[in-house]
C-alpha cells in the first residue's frame, strides 16, 4: 500500500525551542479553534419568533442550520440536549468541544423559551459557551443569558453573563443606535462613517446593568425619548477567558434586515463572536513507540482519549529529539472512516497549515521524515466524514451516517516512532 503526501511550507511564525515534552507551558494558547461541522446554530424554537434565514449570516457566506421548533418541547431538547443517537446534543462533540462556532438565539420570550428548554439544554448551551463555542443574541437572547431581570433572579437563565439585564419598558419603537468610539465592531463596517445606526426597531429590550470584568460596551441607544434606556448599551460583549467563547448581545432587532447598516450590524456582531471563539488545545503528547488509543465513549468523561467527531480535528503534540531519523506517524480510523493527518512544527496543524500531510482515501494514513528538525511538532488528526441531511430547514433531519455511530464519534489510534 503507497501513501500520498504533500509538503508544504507552513507560513507561520515560529516559537522558541522547546525543552522538555512534559512542559505544557511551552504549548501555543494563541491559535483559535478552526474545525468545526458547521458554522452557525439558530435557536427560534418554543417562545422566540421563527427566522426562516439569517440575512447578515447569508451574505458572510455562513452555513447554518436551526431548531425552530414552536411547540414540541420534547424535539427541540433532543436535537440540543442528546438522545439515545447522540449522547452529546447536536451543539457538542463526543469530546464535548463545540460543534459550531456560533450559537445565535432569536428574540421572543426569554422567559418562555429558558422553561422550554430544560435543565439539560440549558446545561449544554452554558457546555457549548464555556468549551469555546461563541454566541450572539437578540433581545430574549441576549437576556437570557444574564441572572435575571430587573432585581429579579431567574433561576432558568443561563448564568452566562455574571450579572443581571435592566428590561428598557419600551415596546415597538424605532432607535438609533451610536457605535463606540474604539468599538471593534468598527474593524468590520464603518457604518457609513458617522458611526450611527438609524431606525433599529426595539421591542421589550434590555441592557446589561453589571458590567462584569471581560465585558465590552459596544454599542449606546440613541432614544432621548426612551428615558433610562437612552444612553444604555444596546450591544455588548463578554468573554471570561481564552478558553471560552465570546458573548455578542444586542438589546433590539438587527437580525431579520436584508441590507443596509441595520444587517451590517448583526454582521459585525457574528464576525466578532466568530473572532472570539475559544483557542486550539492538545490531547496530550505523543511518546515514541507508543499507541494511543482514542476510544472512549461521552459518557465514560475522560475527553482526552474520547472519540472524534464529524469534521473535527483532534490535536497532539510530540517533542523530536536531536538526531531522531525515520520519524513515522501512523494513524489508524475505523473501519469505512476516512481520515486526514497532518503535523507542523511550532504550530498547530491544520489542513492549510501543515509541514506534512497524509492525504490518502480511507481510514489508514501514514508517513515519515528522514531527519526532522528537533523540536517541538504539533499532530493533527482530522475525521472527513459527516451525517447526510434533508435539512428542509429545520436542523439535523439526518438521513445517514456514513459511518457506524458517527455522532457519538470514531475511534482510532495515533502513533509516532523514530530511531
């Protein structure tokens, strides 16, 4: 059996050498995550208004899929929380790494919509935020991530923002809406260069009343007419720490315009949360002559050794000593799976990003290098195959899994050894 591979000239900046394998300090935490299945998740189930397209994600060429479910509880907390196909909810990996880079939750009602979902869908979106995923929101969305309203704690909110949202009072009215001076909102758009927003329509709205350490003011309500609200952030952001995701809320209604600096702003909003998605980790490191074997299930919770998910990339990372030769990497996905392998020095591998890369059909791949250079190298290994859908619009209506069991993962196991 011949196996391809390509070399390429990574175009990276490297770190300084690296000592000793078991130092995890010496281990980028500046590359962001860059594998997922999809793109965007759009909650509009019970309680919030039904979106049949996301505009500002359509023109950034963004794939999405969504929950729109308006009253089958029971479905839409399958499809979030897991079932008996997929124990992990269609938001996580089998490893528990998110499976999108955004979660967009629609407006409607918060209170409604954080009782529909239950104990274990909330508990997977807070999984989803704090494991990397990002999430934006509008109006009940963006509430609902807070404590509570007003002075009243809701024990069914996600608890994502560390501190409690003021309702505005104010209810199908037209503001305008004055961007931050030094807002990163402003990398994206200008916004015709005056840095205002004309017309974004607001109904029952809100605004952060804690600005917790890690928040960002992004955006102020123009509303002299709308008493405490006037002067209020209508877009905020907040991110605990490289690990997590970034929130991105918005008071009103940006998300359902089809053109102009209304959709601008709900684009710049998705750009920012996407640039602030949690950072690339490693499972741990490669040891020569040893196998690592990536075959725990969800339930099992030892993440390090767990499956690999549709479209995901698992990343290692083994130190080469000086004067290793014949340095050969091997991995091995089950039966009818079809995998990638790629390996970089001084950072992480990816498709694009790779000093060798196995590119052959199939489940085997494997290469090796004469003489590497010594030194730190990143392993990246990468599963192909992905459920086929009827989507319809609706989200994961899968009609097949290519592989046995691929939304609760595929085992494999990764090898490298020198002489």
């Amino acid at each position: 059996m011949k196996f391809k591979f390509t070399y390429l000239f990574a175009t990276v900046l490297s770190l300084t050498s690296v000592s000793s394998m078991l130092a995890v300090d010496n281990v980028r935490t500046d590359v962001l995550n860059r594998s997922y299945y999809n793109d965007i998740f759009l909650d509009c189930g019970i309680g919030l208004t039904t979106l049949d397209s996301l505009p500002a994600a359509s023109m950034l060429n963004l794939k999405l899929e969504k929950v729109g479910y308006s009253s089958d509880a029971e479905r839409q907390n399958q499809i979030i929380a897991g079932d008996s196909t997929d124990w992990n909810g269609h938001l996580l990996y089998p490893d528990g790494a998110p499976r999108f880079k955004v979660f967009f939750m629609n407006g409607g009602s918060s209170l409604e919509h954080a009782s529909s979902l239950g104990e274990a869908s909330r508990r997977r979106i807070k999984e989803f935020v704090n494991a990397g995923g990002s999430y934006v929101g509008t109006c009940a969305g963006a509430i609902i991530t807070s404590q509570g309203y007003d002075e009243t704690k809701c024990p069914t909110y996600l608890s994502l923002w560390p501190g409690m949202f003021g309702r505005t009072g104010k209810a199908k009215v037209y503001t305008g809406v004055t961007i931050e001076k030094n807002s990163p909102l402003l990398k994206y758009y200008d916004f015709g260069g005056d840095k205002y927003i004309k017309e974004l329509r607001h109904n029952h709205g809100n605004y952060p009343l804690d600005l917790p350490k890690g928040a960002e003011v992004l955006a102020r309500y123009d509303f002299k007419e709308g008493g405490k609200m006037h002067g209020q952030p209508v877009v905020s952001a907040y991110k605990k720490d490289a690990n997590t995701g970034r929130l991105v809320l918005c008071g009103s209604h940006p998300e359902e315009i089809v053109d102009g600096e209304r959709r601008d702003l709900c684009a710049a909003m998705i750009k920012y949360a996407i640039d602030g998605r949690g950072i690339t980790k490693i499972k741990g490191y490669l040891k020569n002559g040893e196998v690592r074997k990536m075959d725990r299930h969800t339930y099992e919770r030892n993440p390090d050794f767990t499956r690999i998910g549709d479209m995901q990339s698992h990343h290692f990372a083994v130190e080469i000593p000086k004067g290793a030769r014949d340095v050969t990497f091997k991995l091995v996905g089950a039966e009818g799976s079809h995998m990638t392998l790629a390996v970089c020095k001084d950072t992480y591998a990816y498709d694009d990003v790779a000093d060798f890369r196995s590119i052959m059909d199939g489940n085997v791949q494997q290469f090796s290098m004469a003489r590497p250079a010594p030194g730190l190298w990143y392993v990246c290994v990468k599963c192909l195959d992905q459920p086929v859908s009827t989507n319809a619009g609706q989200a994961h209506i899968y009609t097949k899994l290519p592989v046995n069991d691929l939304l609760n993962g595929v085992p494999y196991t990764i090898e490298v050894s020198w002489k």
